[in-house]
C-alpha cells in the first residue's frame, strides 16, 4: 500500500500541514471560548449540587475493565502479502481488535501483529456491494479492470466479511461456517458503534467544548445540517472536517496516475488518500494536545473569578438572554409555527416507528429466554449449569433487534429533502442504548435468580418466573423513558439546523452588536451565539416536548405515562443489591400482606406532590377484612376508577377516585385540610375519618361490608400552621390560605401537579418500609428512632383533629409511626379471620 514517505513528497507534506494550521487558526478561538463556558457549566454545576438522576429500574452492570477480553477465535486474514493466513483475533472491553500471529505468541505476551480500530466502518459481505462502495470513493473507476478485493476463488471459506473503512485501508475475514461468521459481524458491529459515539458521549469539559466548536466552526462555513463523519475521537472528527477540503488536492495531483494505464490505480490512490490522512491526525494531534493544556491553564487561572462572582455572571447572562430573546422570539416561533410544527408529527411516526419495533423485539428475545431458562432448570442443584446459562443469555445476538432499527434509513427518505439529517447517527446511539437495555435486564434477572438460589425453601421455578415477570415489567418502563428520551433528541436534531439556517441570514450579523450588554470582566464566560442558540432551542423543545407528550396520551408505541404506571410490590421477597427506594421490587412486602391501600383523596383537593404527601389506612371497629377483599379487587381491576394524570412525563402521580366501595348507609365523613403557602418548612397534619350521622345503624361482625372501614388521613404539608379555634375550624396561616375542601366534591378534584425531584406517590411502601423510618425519611432525610406501640387513643375520638406542630415534634413523629403500625395490625387481623388458603395479591398487569 506504500507509506507517507514513498507516496507524498516534502511538496504535499508541506501543503497538508499548511492547510491544517490555516484551519486549526480559525477552530482554535471558538474552542477556547467554549472551553470556558463548558468549565464555567461544570463550576455551576458544583454550587448548586446538580446530579444526574439515573430514571431507570433495571440495575445496571459495572462496566468492564478496558483490557477485558470480549472475543477471541481463530480467524482467516487477507493480509498486507494479499495472501490468505490464519490469525488470532481478539477484541477487547476498549472496542479495538487485535490481530495475532498465533495463540502461541498471543498466551506469550507478544504485542499483536495488527490493531484494528473500526471507527466509521462499514460491513459488507459480498464483493458485488463492496466494489459499489469502492467505485463510489475512488476517481478512477472508468472501464477498470484491476484485482483489487481479494480473489473469491482463492478465499479459504464461503463466508467472506468486508471492512470498508473511510481514509484507511480495508480489512477482509473469511469463515467456513455462517455461524462463525454471524458471531464475528456482531462483535464487530459492536465495536464500530462504540468507537463511532462514546467518546463523543462524554460529559468532560474537552468534549463539551469541542462538541460545541465543532457546530460554530461549521456554521461558520454555512454548514448546518448534520454531518455523518462526526465520529471517534476529537482529532478523528476534525481530521475527517479537513480531509473533504484537502480530496480535491489529492485528486488533482493523483490526476496523471490516474489517467495512465497501470492496473494497481486503485491500490495507489487509496494508500495515497491513507498517508495523507495519517500525516492530517499527526499534525493535528500536535495542535489539538498543545491548545487543550493551554486551556486548562486558562481556566485554572479564571476558577477563582468563576466562583466569586458566579451570581453576577449569571445575572449578566440571564439581561443579554432578555435582549436576545426580543429579537429573537417573535421570527423563531412564527418560523417554527408555519414551517416546523406541521412536519412534527410525521417526523414522530417516521423515527419512532423503526425504533419501537426493535426494543420490541428484544423484549421478545429476552421473554422467550427466560422463559427456557424456566423450563430447563427446575432443579437447584443445577446451579452451575444455570450459571452457565444465564452467561450465554447475557452474549444473546441482538442482530435481529438493529435489523429493525436499521430500518430508519428507510422510513426516514421522504423527509430528507426538508431537513437534510443523517439518519446513520441517530441509528447508532439507539443500538447501543438497546444494547445497554438487554445487558441490564440479563444482569437484573441474574441477581434475582442468585438471590432465590440462596434460600432453599424457594421454589425455583416459581422464583425465576417471578423474576422474569419482574423485570420485563421494569423493562418496559425503563423502555419506553429510553425511548422518549431518544424521541426528543432526534426531533431536535433533525428540525434545529433548519431554523438556524433560515434565521442566519437576519441575525448573523446583528449578534455581535449585543456584545455591549456582558461587563467586560465576564466576556469570557458569555457567548452571544450560545445565548441566541440556548433561546432558539428553547422554542423548539417546547413545540417538540407537546407532540411527545401527544404521542403518549395516545398510547402510541407503547410509549409509558409514568402516572399510569402502577407497579406491583415486588414478587419476589427481596430486590437486587443497590435497588432504588422507588424501584417496583424494592418494596419487601410478604405475598400475605400485598393488600393495595385505598386511593388518596387528598390528591383531587389541589395539593401538590411536592408540597404535601397523604398516606391512608384502614381501620375497623368489629368488621372483618375479608369480606372486603371481593370490592378491594375491583378496584384492582379498574371498575369505577378514575385516572387523574398530570402533564409531566417523567414522574408518577395517580390519583384514584372510586364510589362502588361506599354504600350510601355507611358512608364515612372524611375531614380534609389542605393549605398552600409559600413558607417552606414541613408539618406533619393528622386527621381521623369519622362516620356521619346514621351510620350506627350498620350491621356489625362477619356482615359488614367494606364501607365500615373508616380513613385515616396523615398530609405531611410543607408550611407550618397555627390552629386557631377548636371543633374543626380550619387552621390558617400568615397569609390567606385556601379553605378546605373536601374529597367527597368531585368538582374540586384537579390533577396533581408533582415535582420531578419527589417520590412517586403511587408506589405504596411496605410495612417494613413504614416501621423502619422510610416514611419520615423522605421528607426530613432522618432515621426514625424505634418508638414503643401507641395506645389506641386514636379510636376513641371519632372526629379528632389534632393540632399541627413541626416536623421536628417527637410527639407527631411517633404518631405518624404508630398510625402505620395500625395498619399492619388491621392487615394481620384479616388474614387471620379469613381462609388460611385464601391470598389477595394485587394484580401485577401494568395500568
């Protein structure tokens, strides 16, 4: 193929580096400028205690060590000698492929004779495709005729693999059996995918910063569509930028070997196109290493500043948004209203359809998996040969899921006119997210399955078919937030460059005149065109988060409304190691006690999740529970239930109504107080449901009905009240509060609107839960201290309403733990009344 030397004369060396420098002059200043904001973003962060909240269920796996090995196999190799030799490839958890002469040297210790790294690569596996590919990069394909793929007739198998490679020589595989061949282009692809996206995913200050000049540097040029050979490494994606500029070069001064007849013309120009662009990666390497320690000199040497007056710098920020955003808007939304909302739609079903259809079919895979699993181990002591099992489940082919992602290149065609996007991109990061997905079911089913194995008294089957009902359930949910987050970045990305391009032409040249309005000691921490970009992107994302939020009213591609998203308590006793305290399995309730507790009429009085928390228990003065459980199960069952949901998609908030469980004798009186305010600090508020007038008259004993249990409400409200007078009056606060409301009005339920950072109130915790503290610690961070049972003082005031104190009151803390430790007593009772054989369990199909 030739080296740099032989190929490209000091003449070209020179120009290559000439051109290089002459770019990076310009790239450098937008860099260093968004070094500091990515550092000053970082500081922020830091301040104010910003963290990333992982949404998901399924418990993720520790990533593996970078020198891990992933693949090894003996594998036919068409080398530099274009002869066929056998080789020992291995690919490492780093996602590059080492090429060994030998297992013997490999076990020795011998660096291998070939690292390959597969960045932008493209898999092919017949010469017909692959010579398309070549004839397309190369110049001079007219009436050639030349021996440049490897000569079928020759090839040691039947199964060949091409690795077609952008500025680099090409790399070619044979197997003798498809299966080998499957297994290879898998791992393969794999490491194709990672190493075109995780770096270019990382959230350091360096990638940021070079994720963002990268954009401006190609704006700059009037380029705003996105662009496929954005890919591997910083020095990778910016040699590929100036490897386009420099092809005309090339090919200009390749022109008379190319016009001769000599019959390796390809060959010369693909290693002339390689020299050139390993010498660009030097050079730049050099630049880009040299301008990276200078910036963080730079802000080593502005954190001080950065942190001192990071109020001002923000407030600086937040008057030039204002001015931008009164030029701006008006164009921005008008544009958006007429030439980007109408295609919103049509966009969502074109990206959303091809992606759905392969976490589906993984989803699939992952069932009938484990559902073998079921039914080949239903002995313990094959242990070893589950544990055998479970590792092939977790090197499951996902061909057929990217299959159907793949699909995107298809779907998507009709839209390329209008937003010019490059599909490949999109496809990528969403197979690597599916891939993740899988890992973390596997991982989760494996930790359920260890778990049950370590008791004996479980039954295994049993116990593996709960664990896998368990976590299919949890992978929907962690499904469908993985895909909506998937959604809105793709809209984003494919309609934002079309509305930077139309406003370019009336804005680019007034932006600089908004700098007057940055103090001259903050310029180098406000960027004009990052502030005009953030204001543009904002009145997209707000267009783009309805039609979202549109698609999940409407049940469209299974795409989940947290609120509707009722988890049942776990099925197994315990969950996975590390569990999330919201996770559906975390809950460790015994099967005897899942009994769901009545929905909270607290949530239709206007109280917000994030201001106040209702937890509600049964009690009963002589009636028994189990005649209860008939109506308990239709509300299982939905009958008579009214969803109310609220507009955020990314927490739970269900409030339930229902009006079949209380007969019109024995209704209970339920005394609600719900005030809002603004003072911050919590109280804890307990009311006592109370029977009206003529229910005395209800039959006691075995012939109650479910009606006979009263409510007991505790609203943990974030204010702290005075009461004022006695006899029910309401209590009021500084200013004017709202009077109460009772839940009995269905006109005044309204759906809660709950803040991202709360709980989920739907998902009911146990009574472990309750008597350990975890009640009391989500709202004040504390443990609970272990307080002795309360007397039952509760039940002999039928229309108590005790006094409001802060949540700091040991007297509210132990009633509120005692209110808890009633239920369970309530729960035990019934279970011990009724059949022995009878078990209620909440019904675990998703709402």
């Amino acid at each position: 193929m030739g080296t740099s030397s032989s190929l490209l004369d000091e003449n070209k060396s020179n120009y290559i580096k000439g051109q290089v420098d002459e770019k990076f002059k310009k790239f450098a200043p937008i860099y260093r400028k968004q070094y500091s904001l990515a550092y000053l973003s970082q500081i922020r962060d830091e301040l104010e205690q910003r963290k990333e909240e992982r949404t998901q269920f399924l418990k993720q796996r520790a990533p593996p060590e970078s020198g891990k090995v992933m693949y090894e196999e003996f594998v036919r190799y068409f080398d530099d000698g274009r002869k066929w030799k056998e080789r020992y490839i291995v690919m490492r958890a780093c996602h590059v492929l080492e090429c060994h002469e030998s297992y013997k040297a490999y076990v020795k210790g011998a660096p291998p004779t070939h690292r390959l790294m597969p960045t932008g690569g493209t898999i092919l596996t017949t010469e017909e495709k692959y010579m398309e590919m070549i004839d397309q990069a190369c110049p001079c394909t007219n009436n050639v005729q030349e021996d440049f793929a490897p000569p079928v007739a020759d090839m040691p198998g039947e199964y060949p693999v091409y690795l077609r490679l952008p500025y680099r020589r090409d790399s070619y595989f044979c197997f003798r059996d498809e299966n080998s061949q499957a297994e290879f282009i898998s791992v393969l692809s794999d490491c194709i995918r990672h190493q075109n996206k995780d770096f270019l995913k990382k959230k350091t200050c360096e990638v940021k910063a070079f994720l963002k000049a990268f954009q401006l540097y190609r704006q700059e040029n009037g380029q705003y569509e996105s662009w496929d050979m954005l890919i591997g490494s910083d020095v990778r994606g910016l040699a590929n930028l100036f490897m386009e500029d420099l092809m005309p070069y090339l090919e200009k001064e390749l022109q008379p070997c190319m016009k001769s007849k000599r019959a390796d013309k390809r060959r010369v120009w693909f290693a002339t196109v390689e020299a050139a662009y390993f010498l660009l990666q030097q050079h730049l390497m050099q630049r880009l290493t040299a301008l990276k320690e200078e910036c963080k000199d730079m802000v080593k040497e502005q954190e001080a500043r950065m942190r001192s007056d990071m109020d001002q710098i923000i407030c600086s920020r937040a008057f030039l948004e204002s001015k931008l955003r009164a030029m701006v808007a008006e164009p921005a939304k008008k544009y958006c209203t007429e030439q980007v909302q109408p295609y919103l739609p049509a966009v969502l079903e074109e990206v959303m359809g091809p992606i759905s259809l392969g976490f589906t079919e993984a989803r699939d895979l992952s069932e009938g998996m484990m559902e073998q699993l079921c039914q080949d181990f239903e002995d313990a002591d094959q242990r070893e040969e589950l544990q055998q099992a479970l590792f092939k489940m977790s090197k499951a082919n996902l061909q057929s899921c990217y299959d159907k992602v793949s699909g995107l290149a298809d779907h998507i065609q009709e839209l390329q006119q209008t937003f010019n996007y490059c599909i490949k991109a999109l496809a990528n990061s969403t197979e690597i997210d599916l891939k993740q997905l899988m890992e973390n079911l596997e991982y989760t089913f494996e930790l359920l399955v260890q778990k049950a194995l370590e008791d004996p008294s479980i039954n295994l089957t049993m116990a593996m078919q709960k664990a896998s009902n368990r976590v299919l359930k949890q992978f929907d949910y962690d499904s469908s937030t993985v895909r909506k987050k998937i959604l809105q970045e793709a809209l984003i990305n494919i309609t934002l460059p079309s509305i930077k391009k139309h406003l370019a032409p009336s804005f680019k040249e007034e932006l600089p005149k908004f700098e007057q309005y940055i103090f001259a000691d903050y310029s180098n921490f406000i960027s004009v065109e990052n502030v005009y970009e953030d204001i543009i992107h904002q009145i997209l994302e707000k267009d783009i988060s309805m039609v979202v939020k549109e698609a999940v009213s409407l049940k469209k591609f299974n795409l989940l409304t947290e609120s509707r998203y009722n988890f049942s308590v776990s099925s197994l006793s315990s969950s996975p190691p590390g569990s999330a305290p919201s996770s559906p399995g975390h809950l460790n309730t015994s099967p005897s006690l899942r009994m769901p507790l009545p929905p909270s009429p607290l949530l239709g009085n206007g109280m917000t999740a994030n201001k106040s928390v209702t937890v509600h228990s049964l009690k009963s003065e002589s009636s028994t529970l189990s005649q209860a459980l008939p109506v308990m199960g239709k509300i299982g069952d939905g009958e008579n239930k009214t969803l109310l949901e609220e507009s955020s998609d990314d927490g739970f908030a269900t409030a339930e109504t229902s009006t079949s469980i209380t007969s019109a004798e024995t209704k209970p009186e339920l005394i609600t107080t719900t005030i809002t305010t603004d003072v911050p600090t919590p109280v804890i508020m307990v009311t006592e449901g109370t029977e009206s007038a003529g229910t005395s008259s209800s039959p006691k004993g075995d012939a109650a009905t479910f009606s006979d249990f009263a409510f007991a409400t505790i609203a943990i409200s974030p204010i702290c009240m005075k009461t004022s007078g006695s006899g029910g009056d309401p209590a009021e606060t500084e200013d004017n509060s709202k009077p109460a409301v009772s839940s009995d009005d269905p006109a005044q339920i309204k759906a809660p609107i709950r803040d991202e950072s709360t709980y989920p109130i739907d998902v009911c915790l146990s009574i472990e839960d309750a008597e350990t503290g975890d009640i009391y610690k989500e709202v004040t961070n504390k443990q609970v201290m272990n307080l002795p049972e309360k007397a039952s003082e509760t039940q002999s005031s039928p229309h108590l309403e005790e006094e409001t104190r802060p949540l700091g009151c040991v007297k509210e803390i132990r009633d509120l733990v005692t209110e808890v430790i009633e239920i369970e007593e309530v729960l035990q009772t019934g279970k011990d009344i009724g059949e022995k054989g009878q078990m209620f369990e909440e019904p675990e199909a998703i709402v």
